[in-house]
C-alpha cells in the first residue's frame, strides 16, 4: 500500500494537534506549532517551532514567544524525540504543568513552564 508523503504529512499531524482541537473538555496552553518531522515507522519530530501565542494564554504568561524553538519537551530532546511522546506530552491533563526548554531568537535558552488550562 502506498502513502503518500502528504498523508503521512497529515497523519503525524494529528499526532500533535493538542487535544483542544479533539476532545470535549478542551486543553489549552494557548499555542499553535510549526514542526517537521521525519521517519515513517516511528517518526521523530525534528524541529517544533511556536509560531502564535495567544494573549494572555498559560503559554504567554509562562514567557513563550512567537519564534521560540523547541529543544527538550519534558526532557525529550528535540530533533530526536519520538512523535508519539510529543503527543502524549500535548495530552496532559488540566492542572500539570509543561517543561519546555526553548531556544530564544537571539540564540540563548529558556526554561518554560506552562500549566495546563481549560478553554
């Protein structure tokens, strides 16, 4: 069976569609990402980049800015980490918190803690 690069393209993008999108009870930190991914059998995110912050949102007042580049996600380093953990990582529930480690646009890193909310 042939897929597509455009549907493996799709599919591991609902592996990081934050369950906001997906689920009744919605999870919010109040970020959308760019990313690229690579591998087919266990595909690996090879970059995760926040590119909107909403205003006020649990991701703004953690300090996370629109171009902040993703390196370790709960101590998952990115490139490298595994799409399935990213996603599982997107899951958390309501009232946790999640560490980021970010690269800044001047190239220095930032710790970042965003607690999960409702929407």
């Amino acid at each position: 069976m042939f897929i597509s690069r455009f549907s493996l393209s799709i599919a591991f993008l609902f592996l990081l569609v934050p369950t906001s999108l997906l689920a009744k009870e919605k999870l919010k930190i109040g970020v959308t990402w760019d990313y690229t991914a690579s591998g087919f059998f266990s595909p690996e995110v090879v970059e995760l980049i926040a590119n909107k912050v909403i205003v006020n949102s649990p991701a703004a007042k953690a300090g996370l800015e629109v171009g902040h580049k993703v390196i370790s996600i709960e101590g998952c380093e990115i490139p490298g980490c595994s799409a399935s953990i990213a996603k599982d990582f997107l899951k958390m529930p309501i009232g946790s918190v999640l560490h980021l480690v970010v690269e800044t646009s001047n190239g220095n890193t930032k710790e970042i803690n965003i607690e999960v909310g409702k929407a």
